[in-house]
C-alpha cells in the first residue's frame, strides 16, 4: 500500500518534468522562428506594392507593407513659340487666328505698321484671344542701313499704332531681316528677339516643305520665325502645331519662353 502511495506523487513529478522540457523546447523554436523571419525581411527589397507573399510578423512596422505612391512628375513640358511676322495680312491672319483658337494654342505676332491700317479689328482680336504682339518696324526695311534717327523713328510710328489700338506699349521688338547692331539697341527700349529656327515659308510657298524644314530642326526651347501673309504659311503652321503636340511640346508666346 505505501508503494502505491509513494508511486503516484513520482509518476506526477516525471509528467511535470516532461511538460516543462517541452515548454522550454517550443519557446526556443519560437525564438529562432521569429529571428529566422527577422532576417529575412531586413534582407529582402521594401516592395513598391502589396503583393500576396508579403511577410507578416508582430515585428513588421505597418508603413512597411502600405503600397507605395507614385510620385507625380516634375519634367517639364517641351516648349516652343511660334512667331509670325509682317502682318496683318486681310485674310490669311483671321484664318490662322480661327486655327489657333481651335487649338487652343497663343503665338507671337511681330506687326508692321504700313500692314496694321483698316486692320485694327484683327490687331484687337490678336489681343483678346492671348497672343502677344510685337513691333516689326513700320516697313520692312534693313534697320543697320538706315540711320539710327530714321530706325527709330520706324519703330516709334509702329509703336504708337499699336499702343492706340490695345491701350499697352508693345515690349518686343523684331527687326526685319534680324538685321541689328549696339547703336541702335542704345536707342530702343524694347527687347529684341530673332529666332533659331527659320521655316523660308516665304522662299518655299509650299505647306509639305516647310512642315519638313520645321519639325526635322525644332527642339525644346526654340522659336520658330514664319509669316501670316501666305496661304501656305498658314497651312503648315497648324500642321506643324497638330504635329508637335502629339510629340509633347507646348505652344508658348515668345514672353512665357523668355520668362521661364
């Protein structure tokens, strides 16, 4: 009897031992699990979406499995200003102008004062829609030629016509044929522009080549020198804007070009 009493408490005591080793063996395979998991994560590349093998643990921080925001863009657009000069011309500026505004697209237009007579409403509507207008001399004349009183008187009388007819002094100037020189920038307070990318619409009068001559030069910041006084001008111009803004560019004046 007292063998079975002394049994039982024994056979308690080795249970114990038992369940304790077990215990102290599933903590220590929960240990190396959990760093084994560690491991791996501060291994493995943060991904840039959620995806279905993401590991979790109760150490992984939340911001380590939010998807990540694309950030938006700061390229900026391609710009390029169309110019035109020795305007207005009766017909052919109020259909380029009907194009530009279906295009929702501002240009620069250098006018000559001889052209702008019994123009005025043109010149207005220049203004109304946008675009910005520049002084082209009164005729179109080699400005280095003549003598700097003569020049600036052209560009004063082109000045004046303009100013009477929008209520702003014009601050850009284009001087036929980019014909310049020192004395006469001394002279004239307006900022001379020229340009980099001659379309010879006036030489060619033809819209196929001079869409080619344009969009085989053009590049990101140019300024494209065409004419509103030929039907094929106008033609290739809007050609040439429906191209280039398939391709990204922007259609800038020659203000918001210099600006930026």
């Amino acid at each position: 009897m007292s063998k079975r009493k002394w049994k039982l408490p024994a056979m308690s005591l080795l249970l114990f031992l038992v369940l304790l080793a077990d215990g102290a063996l599933a903590g220590t395979v929960f240990a190396i699990a959990r760093h084994q998991c560690g491991t791996f994560q501060s291994s493995t590349a943060q991904p840039s979406t959620i995806q279905a093998s993401t590991i979790w643990s109760s150490t992984t921080p939340l911001s380590s499995v939010r998807p990540s925001i694309p950030q938006a863009s700061t390229a900026q657009p391609r710009q390029v200003a169309l110019t035109f000069d020795d305007g207005p011309h009766q017909t052919c500026t109020p259909a380029l102008l009907d194009g530009l505004k279906q295009r929702d697209v501002k240009a620069t237009f250098f006018l000559m004062g001889e052209n702008i007579a019994g123009k005025e409403s043109l010149v207005q509507r220049m203004q109304e829609e946008g675009h910005l207008i520049g002084n082209h001399s009164y005729r179109h004349i080699q400005m280095t030629k003549e003598g700097a009183e003569q020049a600036c008187a052209e560009i004063e009388q082109t000045e004046t016509l303009i100013q009477d007819i929008t209520g702003r002094r014009p601050e850009y100037l284009r001087p036929p044929y980019g014909a310049w020189n020192e004395q006469l920038e001394c002279r004239v307070n307006l900022t001379t522009v020229l340009w980099n990318v001659d379309s010879l619409d006036w030489k060619l009068q033809n819209t196929e080549q001079i869409v080619r001559r344009v969009e085989k030069d053009v590049k990101n910041g140019d300024i494209i020198l065409m004419h509103d006084i030929f039907p094929t001008s106008v033609e290739a111009a809007l050609r040439i804007v429906d191209d280039l803004q398939k391709q990204g560019y922007e259609f800038v004046t020659v203000e918001e070009l210099l600006v930026d």
